[in-house]
C-alpha cells in the first residue's frame, strides 16, 4: 500500500478532506511536508477493509526533520 500511496503524492494524484486541510494548516504544514514524511515514513498499521478506500496512518518526517503523522487512504 505505502508503494502506492508514494506514486500517487508524486504524481499529485491526492484528494484532501477539510478537516486534512485544516489540521495541515493549523499546524502549520505544507503539502510537501506531507508528501516528504510519505518518502521516508513507514505505515505505522494497515487498514485494509476501511471504507471508502483501504488507508493507513504513516509516520515519517519533512526535510527540516520534523516528525509528521498522517493518515492516508488509496
């Protein structure tokens, strides 16, 4: 899944929530700092059966080394 997920975000094949968009810009974020922690991260549990689409949180970091947590569905 995580291989997937990385194509889509260099692809820029990605569809964000509001409340996504929101909690990215509360704290701050960029969409490339998303995209980043999704390079280096690692699944942190798989959710096969999630309903609309299979997701999984992912743990990873931006180039400016800051840890971000995202959750991710494909």
């Amino acid at each position: 899944m995580l291989e997937g997920i990385k194509e889509a975000t260099t692809r820029n094949l990605i569809n964000m929530t509001d409340y996504a968009d929101e909690e990215v810009q509360k704290d701050g974020l960029r969409l490339n700092d998303i995209f980043e922690a999704v390079a280096s991260g690692k699944i942190i549990q798989d959710y096969p059966d999630d309903f609309p689409f299979p997701s999984c949180p992912i743990y990873g970091r931006n180039l400016r080394g800051q840890p971000i947590h995202c959750c991710l569905g494909i």
